[in-house]
C-alpha cells in the first residue's frame, strides 16, 4: 500500500514563480499528494505539525543572498513542528552550495532544475524507497559529506507547465548562452537557449483569461532572443510569439514584453526590433543591461559586448518611445576607481538621454566562475555619485543591502572550498 505525502512549502514572494513550476510539475504528473502553502515560518511549522499523512515533505526555495535567513527560519520551523518532516532546499543557491545547505539544516538538496526529481521524490516517498533513486539530489554520508545522485534531465520547456491555476509570468526560455561571470542563470540551467513553443504559451494565456486575467508576462533571461538558438535575435519567431498572445486575449489585454522580470541585451535594441514592439506590447519602459561603463570591466566579465553599443541602445530605444532602465555593477572583481569613474560618466550620460539608471553591488555568487572573487572596493566618491544620481531620480537600487550580501556571500565561499564527491546511483 502507498504512503501517504503531504507537500508543506515554504511560500515566499521572493521564490513564487519557482514554487509554481514544480507545484504545476506535481499537479500534472498524477501522483497522489496533498499541498499545502505556508506563508509564514508559523503557518508552515503548522502545517507540518498537523498533517496526517505517513510522510511530510517540505520545499524551500531562495537565492544566495537569502540562505543565512532562512537557515534560520528553517531552525524555527524545526522547532515549531517538533522536528517532523523531510525538509528540502531547491533553487540556484542549493544547486550550487549542496554542502553549506546540508550543513545549515536541510536533510536534503535539489540539484538543478526541479521539476524531474520532485515528482521523482513524492514517488519515492510514496513507495518507501531509497531516496538514493531519486535524481538531482544531495543527501549526506556517514560523514557528513554531501554525495550526489544521477543528474536530473533537462528537458524541453513544454515538458511542464510554467503554472497551473496560479498566475504568474510565463517562463518562455531558459538556459543563457550568455555565460556572464558573474550570472547564476546559464550555470544552473546550461549554456543554451531552450524556448517554450508558441503554442504551450498560448495554451498558458487561455488558462489566464479563463480566471479573468489579462495582463501576460515572461520569463526570459534575454527577450529578443526568443526563438533563437544563438546571437542574433529571431524577429520573427518574437512576432509569432507576441501575435499568438495578442491572438488568445480579450480586447483590453495586455503585453510586457522586455520589461520585468526579464532584459533586453543592448546590441539586440534596433530600430527594427522597437518598431516591432511597439505594435504589441503595452509596456512604456525596457530593462537593458549595460553592467559596466567599462570596457575592460565588460570583458573581463565575459558580457559578449562594449559599451558603445549600449549607448546606441539608450537612444533607439528613447526614439522609439521606451523609457530604459539600465542596469550597472559595481565592484566587480579587478575593477578599478577609474572603472567606476568611466561607469558612472556613462551613467549620467544615459540619464541625460532619457534612461534611469539601476544600480547593484557586484555579489560572488555560488555556481558561477566569480564564486570565489574577492569584490572590488567601492571608494566614498563613488557612493556619494550614486546617491547624487538617486537623489535626481536617475538612479534607484538596493546597492547598498547587495553590498552587506557581497560580503556574507565572499565569506561563505572561503569557508566552502569546492569539495562536494560525486556518487552516481543509477
């Protein structure tokens, strides 16, 4: 006889686009469980605490700059709920640091992309079997040694649904052949382009409008690449997948295309492809990422673009009607005060053109080729200029909160040298 399961998660905001996939992953794989969301670290304590059933999963899902508060959550909760339940951590940060994971709590890690391994790990509950069988996990040894299982595939985007009766931006890509060094997304789901068909997305807009929705939009890690298997944008497959959307909406419905939670790169904003948006979307504004006004810094960082092309982008983009909004990092690794200088030049010279300008701190984030670079220092000059620019209303970010992860993140991976052992279990 099966066991039953019953599915806690941790229901966070910051993660729900996420969360919806593989609850969506669940929902359409047939097997038997009941969910359950906490929103709160209580509710979800319990949650755990109430349920009936023969085994307890519970999901988290955060980023890297999230996993110390939730450590401590997940402490909490643990405490709450008298220790019950079989708590699971999920999403780059795990993917990428299964040991420090394992070690602030969680009996298990989800290696990459999550949608195989829990419906995998609900069936592995429900029979009672090893969760050594169970792909894209880390579980501990004897030791205490995080171990492996077989890889979980990667599978077409239509594979599952981005969402099933939730709302939320459709995922239209993923994977980034764009490896930026300091980007978690191509190291957590690979180095090339996967694009969700037309029609899956359309299907996806069709359950929208039924629950009387009529904004869409996606999630992509660059927009104007749909479509596309390498650099060069793909008009037309962006203008097929914009009119079949167009197609499945009610007369008032709308398109933000290019605008949160996803990018433009900045060679791919032509004339062409503004003309082309502007037929579609309902979106004023375009999120472009520059990162530098550097050069070398841009090099270096592996971006694939100068800076001159970023500038072109700032004006096609204010001719055609777009207000950019134009992401910059500073303190990347190696970057000097005259770097900054040059970044901040640019800054206020796109502002003069129209554009506001989105400032972060450079984090080492686990999973990419920066995970162990020491931040550059950012000097009192180049605070002072960014606050200046903020105080104009050119400039907004949360630079200063990135700067206090940057550390924690820089300290965490010189306590956690890569050294995770690799068991295969297939």
């Amino acid at each position: 006889m099966a066991l039953a399961v019953d599915v806690v998660v941790r229901y966070r905001k910051a993660v729900t686009y996420g969360v919806h996939a593989l609850l969506a992953a669940l929902d359409t794989s047939g097997v038997e469980h009941r969910q359950l969301l906490g929103v709160t670290p209580e509710e979800t304590a319990a949650h755990i605490a109430a349920s009936r059933a023969d085994r307890v999963l519970v999901l988290w899902s955060f980023y890297s700059p999230d996993a110390e508060a939730m450590a401590a959550e997940l402490a909490a909760v643990r405490s709450l709920s008298d220790g019950r339940g079989l708590h699971i951590a999920g999403g780059v940060h795990a993917t990428a640091e299964p040991q420090q994971v394992l070690d602030a709590g969680w009996d298990l890690a989800a290696i990459g992309e999550g949608e195989s391994t829990i419906i995998a790990l609900v069936e592995a509950l429900r029979r009672d079997e090893p969760l050594t069988t169970v792909p894209g996990l880390a579980v501990k040894d004897a030791d205490g040694v995080a171990l492996r299982t077989r890889p979980a595939p990667q599978l077409p985007l239509d594979a599952f649904p981005s969402f099933l009766g939730r709302k939320g931006p459709i995922e239209i890509t993923r994977g980034c052949r764009y490896t930026c060094r300091f980007c978690q997304t191509p190291f957590m789901f690979g180095g090339q382009f996967r694009h969700r068909s037309v029609a899956s997305v359309r299907e996806h807009v069709k359950g929208m409008v039924e629950q009387g929705l009529r904004d869409v939009r996606f999630i992509t890690p660059t927009s104007l690449s749909y479509g596309s298997p390498g650099p060069d944008p793909d008009l037309g497959a962006v203008e097929e997948l914009l009119a079949g959307v167009k197609e499945e909406l009610p007369p008032r419905g709308r398109v933000f295309f290019g605008s949160f939670p996803s990018e433009v790169r900045p060679e791919h904003v032509t004339p062409e492809a503004m003309r082309l948006l502007k037929r579609y979307v309902a979106n004023d504004n375009l999120i472009i990422g520059a990162q530098s006004g550097s050069d070398r810094v841009l090099a270096a960082s592996g971006r694939g673009h100068g800076t001159s092309p970023v500038r072109d982008a700032v004006r096609i983009a204010v001719e055609h009607g777009f207000r950019p909004n134009v992401d910059f990092i500073f303190g990347m690794p190696g970057e000097s005060e005259e770097d900054q200088r040059q970044s901040l030049v640019l800054a206020g010279d796109l502002a003069e053109l129209g554009a506001r300008i989105h400032t972060h701190t450079f984090m080492p984030l686990p999973g990419t080729p920066w995970r162990d670079a020491e931040p550059a220092f950012i000097p009192l000059t180049t605070m002072r200029e960014l606050d200046r620019l903020a105080q104009r209303g050119d400039a907004y970010g949360h630079w200063r909160r990135q700067a206090e992860h940057s550390a924690r993140l820089a300290e965490t991976a010189k306590a956690y040298p890569r050294r995770t052992r690799r068991r295969r279990t297939d």
